[in-house]
C-alpha cells in the first residue's frame, strides 16, 4: 500500500519506520514546516507537572533550570520517547489523543499542589490549557515553536505521487489541511488524489478537504494508524 504521511518529520519517523517495516511504501510530504519561536527562560522547579503534545515543544525548550523528576505527560509515545531522551525519567504518556491526556492529567496530579506547564505550538488543535483550567487546575501556556506552510513539492516526488496515487493519505491539523488544499490546486494534482483514502485527525480538520470527492474518508485519533488501514481495500 503507497501511504503518504504528511507531518513534518519529527514528528512522523516512529509511525514512518512501522510502517515500512510493515511493507508499506511510504512518501513523506510535509505540508508545514517548523520555526522556533523566541521564549523566556523557563524554571521547571516552579511547576509541579509539564505538558507536551509535540515533540517539537521538547526540542526547543528554553530552559534556565531543568527538573528530571518533575511529572512529564505526553500525548504518543513517540513525544514520551523524545522527553524522556532530554532527561525527564517520570513521564506519563496518553494513547495518542489530548482528550485522553487530559484526562489521564486529571486521574494523576491533584490541582492544589502546584501549576502546570504546557509547551506547545502556537497554533493548536485544542486548548487543553483551558480546558484543565476549567477544573480547577493553574496552568501557564508558552508557545515556543509555530508552523509555516511548504509551497513546492520536489520534482522527484511529484513525479512518483503522479505515477503512483497513494493508497492512504494522513493529515493532523486543520493548516496542514489548507496547505494539502493548497498544493494539489498548484500542481492539478486533483485526478491523482481522488483515488486515494483520507484520513483525518478530526472532523475539523475532514471539513477543510471535504470539497474533494475522495475515495473513501476516516477520521481517527493518533496512534490508530495502522489499525485504520486493515480497513483499506
């Protein structure tokens, strides 16, 4: 099955790896890329929890004083795999969704023993910052990384998407969404992607490419992946 995997590669090289070793053939296309953002210092000893969704919140972490030990929650593993590769050795991981995190948050930290910290993108999804605050919890939120769109696709990989019309298509946010919109308009990939699967992080992000008469379309959570494609025929 030709599957092609759409967020940047930090994010993608776990699932990419399985899927390859599945058999799979896999194209990455990244459809954002990753800027960091300037921040200021952060002192992890005045939080008694923090919160990660990407690991590319990990990767730029501005740190003035860093606590192995202080709680870690992730959503995937492969973001609990990054942290704890910078040292953090008491994380917690959700099976893949922020709503699960959130509520896995909820079952683990009591909110009267200090505040939270959530690093994460500047665009995001969902506010599990506020969401948590909504329950009772103290939470800061800084962004220290945010996503542009890619405008090209090489010619290499244009050519073979032409030759070989995936199977599959994965999209995980709403901007990666517009700018999938964006490229196939820029390079009339329309005949090539009408025969493909989509599948999507949400209904959100489906509402952006419903307009394209898809071969069949999913919406699944992070960590479902290869499951959803034993439906795929």
């Amino acid at each position: 099955m030709h599957i092609v995997i759409t967020r940047p590669k930090e994010d993608s090289l776990y699932l990419i790896e399985n899927l390859l070793n599945l058999g799979h053939v896999v194209t990455h296309l990244p459809v954002i890329k990753i800027e960091k953002l300037e921040t200021q210092k952060i002192n992890l000893l005045n939080y008694q929890a923090v919160i990660f969704t990407s690991s590319n919140a990990i990767k730029f972490m501005n740190i003035e004083k860093f606590n192995s030990k202080i709680k870690c929650f992730c959503v995937g593993k492969a973001t609990e795999f990054i942290a704890r590769q910078v040292g953090f050795i008491n994380t917690y991981t959700s099976e893949g969704t922020v709503d699960s995190l959130i509520e896995l948050i909820k079952r683990t930290l009591d909110s009267k023993l200090g505040k939270l910290l959530y690093i994460s993108s500047e665009f995001i999804s969902k506010d599990l910052d506020k969401d948590l605050i909504k329950v009772g919890y103290f939470v800061d939120r800084i962004s220290n990384y945010t996503s542009i769109p890619v405008e090209e696709i090489d010619k290499k990989t244009l050519d073979f998407l032409e030759k070989n019309p995936p199977h599959v298509i994965f999209i995980y946010s709403s901007k990666s969404a517009k700018n999938l919109f964006n490229l196939i308009n820029k390079y009339s990939l329309l005949n090539v992607v009408t025969q493909s699967n989509l599948m999507c992080i949400s209904e959100k992000v489906l509402s952006v490419l419903k307009h394209i008469k898809w071969k069949k379309v999913f919406v699944f959570s992070p960590g479902e992946e290869e499951f959803l494609l034993s439906k795929i025929r």
